[in-house]
C-alpha cells in the first residue's frame, strides 16, 4: 500500500516530468529516491454573462497579475442599458426640481390663504383649494425622490453589468491554456482563460510503507524532475 504525500512548490517546471524525490537528514541515503509527479490547481476565469469575444489580451504563457485584462466581450447591449438608465435618471431630477418650486409656490400660497383666513378674509374654498394643492405637491416630491433612488440603484446595476464584459485576473501567475478566441461565442459562466498560480503548484509522491516511519509532518526533501536544472 502506498501513501501520498503532497508538498508545495515554487517552481512551475515540475509539472513536466516525473519527479524524485529524498528526505533531508536520514541516517539512512535513498539513491534511488521516490517516484511522483508535478501538478497544479488552475483557476478558470469565465464571464458572468454571454457574448462575443471582441478582444483577447493575453496568450499562453504569459504571466497575469491582478488587475491586467484578459478578454473583453461585445457590450453594445449593456452600454445602451446604462444610456437608457441615465437618459432616465436625469429626466427625473429634472421633474424633481420643477416639483421643488412647485411646492415652494403651493406653500406660500397656503400660508397667505391661512393669514386671510385667520383676519376674516378670503373664502374657505380657496383655503382648501390651497391646502390640496400643497398636500399634492408634497406628496408628488417624495414619490420623485423614491423613483431617482431607484432609478440610481438601477444605474449603478446597469454600470457593473457593462464592466463586467471586461474581465480581468483576480490571481496572478503563467496563463496555462485559453478556450474561446476573438469572434467566438461564450456561453455565461464558461470558463475562457485558465492561469495556474505559483502557490497552487505542488509535488505528489508516495512513500513506500516500509519507509512511513521515517517521514516526518515538516521535514525537508529534495526534489529533481526530469529536465530540469
């Protein structure tokens, strides 16, 4: 029965050949070592949304960091979304403002009714004429004001679904392989660029039982691959 052991590596050559490996500081010299192999953990990186592939940034092997672009998706759809959603936005605060000075007239107007009315004056219709017109305007301020809050959440929705057709890596390290090329069709959620981590790179070997009693939790080994320096 053979047990595996699993280490973490820095260099990204061990994913090539068969590895071998030896403990540090035995009494006893393994010259034939322990047979394993290199491998790695990879991040796909795909789009939340479906497109077409307008621009490809990066090709296999280069090395990403976080923030650099990666592919870019059509987003004529989601530039007119966040046009509309402004267009919308701005027409609203416009209809708030007129309604502003609506109900800055509608309130001197009620005061001066109250005044005439307080000295004798006037006629109560025109007070309760007054009054409405003042309660509508109020009323029709705060329902502006709740359409541009919501409007500006919808806005702000439409301003990241539109940076999202720009994806870009969260990680950084040699991109392994890339799935879908400029002019094609991405599904949502599927993976377009993969890239390969430093620290997700790791050697698997296994340890015959006989020698189990010897290997340590932390204890050093050497590791060589074929082909490598």
């Amino acid at each position: 029965m053979k047990k595996p052991m699993s280490i973490k590596l820095t260099s990204l050559n061990l994913l090539a050949g068969i590895l071998a490996l030896t403990l540090l500081g035995c009494e006893q010299k393994h010259d034939d070592g322990w047979l394993g192999y290199g491998e790695g953990d990879f991040v796909y990186v795909a789009a939340p949304q479906a497109g077409w592939v307008t621009e490809m940034a990066v090709e296999r092997g280069k090395i990403v960091h976080r923030g650099d672009l990666l592919f870019v998706l059509d987003d004529t759809q989601q530039q007119a979304g966040r046009d509309q959603a402004q267009a919308a936005l701005a027409q609203a605060r416009a209809s708030l403002t007129q309604e502003r000075s609506n109900l800055t007239y509608a309130s001197t107007e009620l005061s001066r009714q109250d005044s005439l009315a307080r000295a004798g004056a006037g006629t109560p219709t025109q007070r309760d004429q007054a009054r409405t017109q003042y309660q509508q305007s109020r009323a029709r301020v705060a329902q502006l004001q709740a359409q541009i809050n919501q409007m500006t959440a919808s806005l702000g929705g439409a301003a990241y679904s539109l940076s999202q057709r720009r994806i870009v890596a969260q990680t950084e390290g040699p991109v392994q392989d890339i799935y879908f090329r400029q002019g094609e069709y991405v599904p949502a959620a599927t993976p377009v660029v993969s890239i390969l981590p430093p620290a997700n790179v790791y050697a698997r070997f296994f340890v015959p039982e006989t020698e189990m009693a010897k290997v340590h939790l932390g204890q050093k080994v050497r590791v060589t691959c074929d082909g490598c320096k």
